[in-house]
C-alpha cells in the first residue's frame, strides 16, 4: 500500500513537474526570440543607415500587402526589410520574408530541431550519402573518440598527425564536426618537416585536446577550380544553395543560389567576415552585382566585371547534387548548402544548413526567400504554429 501511495506521489510530481518545464522552456525560447529579434532589427537598421543604393520608396499598397501576409504569423511585422530587399533587388513584393519571422517561426516549423542537430553534424555525413562529394577525412573525433575516414579507432593521435604529415607542403582544414557557423575555429593545418603547424605551432595530440573541443574533423584541403578562385584565391568561395521540399507535394526544389566570396586575405568566404555575396539566376548566370552584409554594392569583385552577365561554372551540376543531398535530410525542409568546385571539375559539399540558416544575404541578391511557394508555407505555418514545440540550445 505505502509503495503504490509512493508511485502515486510520484507519478504526480512528475506531471506538475513536466507542465511547469515545458513552460519555463516556453518562457525561455521567447525571450531569447525577444533577444535575437532585437539583433536581426539592430543589423537592419545599420543596414538602411549604411547601405549604398538609394532607400527605395515602395508602393504603399505592397508596404499593406507584406503587413497584412505576414501578421498571419506573428502580430508584429518589421517594415525595415520591406524597404532594404527591394532597395537592392529593384522588387516590390510583399512576399519578402521577414528575418524574426522566419527564424521564430518559419524555420522551427519547416526544420525539425531536435533531429536536424544529428544531421548538421559534419562527421555524420559519411554515414547518409556519398562519400565521394566530400572533401576527404583523414582523422575526425566524435564525442571524445578518435576515429579514422572509415570510423575505426585510432588508438596512436601522434603517430596518424605523423602519417599525415609526411607529405611534404601538404594541406589541410581542421573544423568543427557541429556549428561553423560564420567559419568560426576554422584553420588551415600545413606540413612541414614530418609535422603539422598551425601558424608556427606544433599540432600533435597534446595541442588538439588543449584546443578543440570533443567534435571536429582535418579534412584534405581542396584547391578550388580556377574559375572559382579568380573572385578571391585565398578563400574557398562556395556556391550557398537553398532548396525547399514542398509541405503540399514533398517535390524538392532549388529556390536560390549565390556564390559567396571571403575578404581578401580570408581563409573563409563568410559574409560576416566582411565577403560578398553574388546573386545566381535561374539560367546560372551570374547577377550583374555583388553586395555585402554592410549594404554596400559592388560592379566587379576582384578583377571579374559582374556587367556582363558571367556564365557560373557547373551550375546545373550544383543543383542536382543539391537536390540528391536534400533528398537524405527527412526532417528539414528548406535547407543551405554550400557547395564548390575543386580543380578536377567534382562538385564537393562542404556544409549542410538546417539551423539558424542565413536569409538575408539571399533575399538581397535574388528575391523573396520562397518564390511561388511563400503562400504554401504561410498556410502550413499557420495551422501549425500553435503544436509546434519550443526547444532551448
């Protein structure tokens, strides 16, 4: 009797308890939501004050239109990225999508957060699709483990670095296996004298557990093709391609792309490090203008003039690999991938997105984030907003 009277106590807290985390949870997410809106409205706004082309006054009626699409989903619509987007693309339409929407709302509902985790995890990619897309692992750790290209443990760190540096003048890329984002503790490892440096220090065993964390990978370096690396030799500029599988249909297809290009110097092509994105047409031409996270434009982009209409290099290759990798990822719907071309003409994925997926840059070089498909994706939010779960990172 006591037992069963324990089970019941029990059983209760545990209910009173499951209520009261799932709200504190709910409070939570909302206020990091009121937190992460007040970033995306800060870099707005420093984009108006700052950006290059003039403020384009739009029509009244599509200013009412964008207000009165997107108040379906939340209450409080942000008017500054009607006035930035067609600032820069010469389009008025209330189908641009605005950021807090899209990363409160839009995004949590079309990508499954708890599951896309697992699948952003750059050491799990081997396991879903073909390896031959990737550049080459040569030693990777997953949660503590060292483990080889083909997952088997790796008992001597130092004697594989060792291996690995025997090449004499040979390259390679250490990464996080999980979040890059912004090419954050990304470095360019070489070989010198049967060791790895890493800006004039040693990289052994005793350097990668002082240094990285519990989840990373070195990857070979990939020299990138020479119609690439004209836009900036320094950085591997990556073709960033969004696809979406359809809430109607679950037909995948390519929105947008954009080539991105690091600064001058950079190692990485990410626009936060001051690159520039390069809009991409439907037909795989380049748009006539570069543009970058500060608002400005640019005509020409190192030595490439963008007037005149640039054929992209393997663009239809591009979005086939695009759309047979997203066709892998089951719990994400709109996805960012980057993508390039190595100097052997193979198309390599580098990274997947599903997470905090940058949109502005896209909506500022192409167009409205989903096309034809923006009424389809309001509805299924719609009737969704209400079931879908918060979860805190």
């Amino acid at each position: 009797m006591i037992k069963k009277i324990k089970y019941e106590i029990l059983k209760s807290y545990r209910h009173y308890y499951g209520y009261g985390y799932r709200g504190l949870k709910k409070i939570l997410r909302r206020c990091s939501y009121h937190h992460h809106n007040m970033d995306i409205k800060l870099v707005a706004l420093r984009t108006l004050l700052t950006m290059k082309p003039s403020i384009r006054v739009v029509d009244k009626k599509v200013e009412n239109e964008y207000r009165s699409k997107w108040k379906r989903l939340e209450s409080t619509v942000p008017k500054s990225f009607i006035k930035i987007y067609p600032s820069f693309t010469g389009i008025e339409s209330p189908d641009f999508v605005p950021s807090p929407l899209f990363y409160n709302i839009i995004e949590p509902i079309l990508n499954n957060y708890t599951y896309s985790i697992s699948f952003a995890d750059k050491n799990m990619y081997a396991k879903l699709f073909d390896t031959s897309l990737q550049p080459a692992v040569v030693l990777r750790k997953i949660h503590g483990q060292y483990l080889d290209q083909n997952y088997q443990h790796v008992e001597d760190v130092d004697g594989k670095i060792t291996h690995l540096a025997s090449t004499e003048e040979a390259k390679f890329i250490l990464k996080p296996a999980i979040d890059s984002r912004g090419g954050k503790k990304i470095y360019l490892l070489k070989s010198e004298n049967g060791k790895l440096f890493l800006r004039g220090q040693i990289v052994d065993n005793d350097w990668l557990e002082k240094n990285v964390g519990d989840n990373f990978l070195i990857q070979r370096f990939v020299q990138q093709h020479p119609f690439y690396a004209r836009f900036n030799p320094s950085s591997l500029n990556t073709m960033r391609v969004y696809t979406y599988r359809s809430v109607k249909d679950d037909v995948i297809h390519v929105l947008h792309a954009m080539l991105r290009v690091g600064k001058e110097g950079s190692l990485v092509d990410n626009m936060s490090g001051g690159g520039k994105a390069i809009g991409i047409t439907h037909e795989g031409k380049f748009k006539k203008c570069a543009n970058s996270s500060a608002g400005e434009v640019f005509s020409k982009v190192r030595d490439v003039d963008l007037s005149n209409g640039l054929d992209v290099y393997m663009f239809d290759e591009v979005q086939k690999r695009a759309k047979e990798v997203a066709a892998t990822q089951f719990y994400s719907r709109f996805l960012g991938f980057d993508f390039c071309v190595d100097e052997n003409d193979q198309v390599r994925l580098i990274e997947i997105n599903n997470i905090d997926i940058g949109v502005e840059s896209i909506q500022r070089s192409n167009g409205p984030l989903f096309r034809e498909f923006t009424d389809e994706v309001i509805d299924y939010c719609e009737k969704h907003k209400k079931g879908f779960r918060y979860t805190i990172h």
